[in-house]
C-alpha cells in the first residue's frame, strides 16, 4: 500500500511527498524524518488531510465526536 493510487488522490500533498520519497528511493518508516521531502505550504495541506481522513476512521468506529467531549477535535489534535 505504498503508491498514490492507495492515497485516492494523486494530486494529494500525501501522495506528492510518497512520490518524492520513492524517486529519492529513500525509506519512509514511521521513525523516518521525511521533512527534507515536504515543500513549502505542504504541511499544512498534509495536516488538513489528516485530520480530514482521521476524523473518517473515527466515524467508521461510530464515535460521536461531536457530542462526546473526550473526543472533540481529536483528528485536529492528531493531525498536528
């Protein structure tokens, strides 16, 4: 589950930074620093994605994260 098409969007900053890495062929664990591979004005957009796509797993859980004050604005927190 590497490559973009996995991301949904191609033109995602996600997908745009995988991209990069790949050519780069550098590893991209999850205690890699990637930052060298982020652009200017993508993290921002990658912290959007995030939090948009975070805030979709915890409806896929049925956590009412609108009502449920332990859980407001985790995806946002998360994200950052």
């Amino acid at each position: 589950m590497n490559g973009a098409s996995d991301l949904g969007d191609e033109h995602s900053a996600a997908a745009k930074i995988r991209a990069r890495l790949i050519a780069a062929k550098k590893r991209f664990h999850a205690n890699d620093s990637i930052a060298e591979f982020i652009q200017a004005g993508e993290l921002e957009m990658l912290q959007a994605e995030v939090e948009k796509n975070l805030q979709r797993v915890l409806d896929a859980l049925v956590i009412d994260t609108s009502s449920d004050h332990n859980t407001q604005d985790t995806a946002k927190r998360v994200a950052k």
